[in-house]
C-alpha cells in the first residue's frame, strides 16, 4: 500500500513537471525574442503613447503662438434701438440778439428749423425746435437721432514691431524640444523595462530547468535507493533519506515555475498587451553571455551627451534664457497696425431696402511706449535669473550623480564578468563531482548523503552562473539608459523611429 501511495505521488509531480514555464500549451504561445518585445511594446505601450500625444500638443501650441503674428480679423455686428432721444440744446450768439430775432447767427437757419417743426407737428410730436418767441437762453432743445440704428464691418490687427513676442515664439519651439526630449526619455524608460523583464523571464526559466534537473536526479536516485533497499543493499537510512530528497525538490519546481509565469505577467504588463496573451520568450541567458567578454572599458569616462536627463535640463536652460529676453524686451516700445470698415444706417422705420448705409473706415499705427508699471519688469527679470541660477546647480547635481551610476554599473559589469568565470569553473568541477558521486554510489562506494552533497554544489553553482549573466545584462541595460545611445540618429539628433 505504501509502495502504491508513493508511486501515485511521483506519477503526480512528474506529471506537473511535464509542463513546463506556464503550465499552459506551449505550442499555442507566441514565442518572441527581444528585439520583437521591444517593437510591440514600442507601438503597444501606455506610456509611449501618451508621450506622442504630448508632442502632438505642442506642436498644436506653437502653431497657436505663430498666429499672432497675422492679421487678427474679426467682424463685428450690431443693432440698437434707442428708447429716448438726445436733446441738443442753443443758445443764441448774445451779439446778433437784435439781428437774429434770438438765434443770432443761427438765424439764416430759420426757415428749414420752422419746416422741421412743421413736419414733428404733422406727425403729432411737439415742436423740437424752440420758437422766436423763446428767450435766447431757453431750456428748450431739440430731439437728435434715429430710433433704429445699424452697424456692421470688419476690423484687423497686426503687430509690426514686438520683440517681446518674438522671444515667446522662441519659447514655444523649445516646449516642442522638450516634449519630443521627454518622449525619447520615456522610450529609455520603456526599452530598459522590457529588457529588464525579459531577463527576469530567462533567468527563472533557467532556475526552473535547475530545479527541475534537481528533481529528476532525485527521482532517479530514489528508485535506484528503493531497488537497493528491497534486495537489502542500502539501508532505511539511506531509503528515508533519497524520499525526503525527493519530497523537498517539488516545492522548489513550483515556487520556479509560479516565478516564470509572474516574469511573463510582469514582461506582458511593461509591452502593453493583455496579460491573459499566451507568451513565451526566446532564447536563454548563455545567449548573452558572450557580450561579457567584450571591452566594457572602451571608455573610461563615458560621454552623457546623449543623456536624456542632461538634454532635458539643457532645454529647459534655454527656455530660461529666452525668458530672460522676453521680459527684458518689455522695456521695449510696440508698433502695431490697425484697419476698420464699417457701414451704418440710421432710420425711424423698418423698411430696410430703403435704408442708406454710411460707410466709415480707417487706417492707422499704434505706437505703445511702456514708461512705468511699478517694477514688475525688473522682477520679472530677476525672477527668471533666479530660475536660471537654480537650474544650473540642479545640471551639476545631477550630472555629478549620473556619473557616479555609470561608475557603478561598470563595476557591477566587471564583478559580473568575474563571478560568471568563477561560475562555469565551478559548474564543471560540480557536475564532475556529481557524477563521480553518481557512479559511486551505483557501485555501493558512497552513500546518499555524498550524493545530496554533490547535488546541493550543483545547483548553486549552475543557479550562481544564470545570476551573473543575469545582473550583467541588468547593469548592461542601465548603462545605456544612462547613456541615452537608442533613439539617437548619425548626426545626434533625437529620432523616435530609430531603434
């Protein structure tokens, strides 16, 4: 019975392990290799694509500031009804009072004021123009205007002569530098995660494959313990132990292969796909193992021209300076130019094909010359130096702490080289050493426990080799983040169609 339970177990774990990575049907998952992550998630990517939905702005912002340099035309349109009409009052000229019955030199008007009154009394209004009777002094007027008025035209504006404007036309290229800069900085970002994850996948790929030579070395040393032990060649010792050896390796060959599948989350997750994709990676660790036998060293005290972070800050230094200009050009005088063209009709009826419309139009420059605003020049200026100041100690800084990064990725490059070196040398010697083992204790000349012992040197050497590889690459991908080399075109010139 016990014979038939520890059987049922084995055929069980054998029958997991007989899937392996995902737990899912390899030959439906899309394999890809690392230059295939990269381009899906160049194209897939979240945070890419907002990055392109950025430059897009600002190219629409630039455009925007460009406008003001034309002509702003607009036209205009308006209707008034008046309510009460204006009165106009006169007096008469106190040296014809004799000669101008009143009027004084309004008295050659005479007649056409008595036809008007004539006609406001055949329309049932007062008289709106005072009679000779009047005192010359008269509080009396008369009504002025239409009762409907309209107007309607067209207007332009153009600055001539704006420094000031100029300057902020200059900002405004650079925010679209800076835009594209910071799209290319997320690109960086992006290219280092997907590579970084896809290492991560590879390297619990290689655990998994350790741990599960583990667990086949262990099975097939059990049953060679169990047939030893039931013709009374090996000891329950020896049989209790070679169980146990096998019941501790199955939980290693989960915790690996849960480790694979949480790699292959995190790489779906960094490219921007859905997480229930079917995926799989390409290729192994040993793959780019011989990129560490390359000159790491080819120079000693990289370049950051190309530094994403640097270019920004150098951007952002020139906005600054532009800024400096622009609020420095406020003490300079404006020319503008200015056009209108407006028709008006003034009626009491609303028979409008009998209006008469009035053109009026004009033409003109407008000279503004700033004298006075309380400082808020000189502030502005100082201000902007400030800003200046600040963001100059802040390049040093981070130029300082960049450069002390590249030095430890390199080291961690070297280390990595050097354990990776120590790691096959050891590998050989353990696998040499298992093997020895192996034989021996087939031919009864060791036991279970050497065996155990040459596994155990085995698996840390062989886990050991995968890590060095593994934080090679790691550090390998820093530096070029740091160096800012992918996205740049033969002339230095940021291209986010390079790759």
């Amino acid at each position: 019975m016990i014979k038939t339970m520890r059987r049922l177990v084995l055929l069980a774990v054998l029958s997991v392990v007989a899937f392996p990575t995902t737990g899912q049907n390899k030959d439906s998952a899309l394999v890809i290799s690392l230059d295939e992550a990269l381009k899906i998630a160049l194209s897939e990517n979240v945070a890419v694509k907002v990055a392109d939905k950025e430059i897009e702005r600002s190219e629409y912002a630039k455009k925007g500031t460009y406008s003001s340099l034309f002509p702003q035309v607009s036209g205009s349109g308006s209707y008034q009804r008046t309510i009460k009409k204006q009165i106009m009052y006169m007096d008469s000229d106190s040296g014809d009072d004799e000669e101008g019955g009143g009027f004084g030199m309004l008295s050659s008007l005479a007649p056409y004021f008595m036809r008007i009154n004539e006609l406001s009394v055949l329309q049932g209004m007062p008289p709106i123009i005072p009679g000779e009777s009047e005192t010359s002094s008269s509080n009396s007027g008369f009504a002025v205007g239409r009762w409907n008025t309209y107007n309607y035209g067209v207007s332009a504006q153009m600055p001539l002569v704006n420094a000031q404007l100029w300057e902020s036309l200059k900002i405004s290229g650079q925010v679209v530098d800076l835009a594209v800069e910071k799209a290319r900085s997320s690109r960086l970002d992006m290219v280092t995660q997907v590579k970084q994850a896809f290492f991560a996948v590879l390297l619990a790929k290689e655990a998994f494959n350790v741990y599960k030579d583990v667990y086949e070395n262990a099975v097939e040393n059990f049953v060679q313990t169990e047939k030893r032990f039931n013709a009374e060649k090996a000891s329950e010792l020896e049989y209790t132990r070679a169980k146990s050896v096998v019941a501790n390796a199955i939980p290693n060959v989960y915790n690996a292969e849960s480790s694979v599948i949480l790699a292959l989350w995190q790489l779906k997750a960094v490219m921007g796909i859905d997480l229930d994709r079917n995926i799989d990676v390409s290729g192994s660790l040993g793959d780019y193992s011989t990129q560490m036998f390359r000159d790491i060293h080819e120079n000693d005290d990289p370049s950051l021209d190309y530094n994403t972070t640097l270019r920004q800050l150098e951007i952002q230094a020139d906005q600054l300076a532009s800024s400096v200009r622009m609020y420095k050009a406020a003490y300079l005088p404006t020319l503008s130019a200015a056009f209108a063209y407006n028709m008006i009709a003034m009626t009491n009826d609303f028979k409008f094909s009998e209006y008469k419309w009035s053109p009026y139009s004009y033409v003109g420059l407008s000279l503004n010359i700033p004298i006075f605003t309380g400082g808020k020049r000189h502030y502005d200026v100082q201000q902007a130096k400030i800003q200046a100041a600040e963001l100059d100690l802040q390049r040093i800084e981070t130029e300082r702490q960049l450069r002390i990064a590249i030095r430890q990725y390199l080291n961690t490059m070297e280390t990595s080289m050097n354990s990776y070196n120590s790691a096959v040398e050891a590998v050989g010697l353990a696998q040499k050493a298992y093997d020895i083992a192996a034989k021996s204790y087939k031919v009864g000349k060791s036991t279970i426990t050497d065996m155990n012992d040459a596994q155990l040197t085995l698996t840390q050497a062989s886990l050991q080799q995968s890590q060095a590889i593994y934080n090679f690459v790691v550090a390998k991908s820093n530096l070029e983040k740091v160096l800012g080399y992918d996205f740049i075109d033969d002339k230095g010139e940021t291209d986010l169609e390079n790759m």
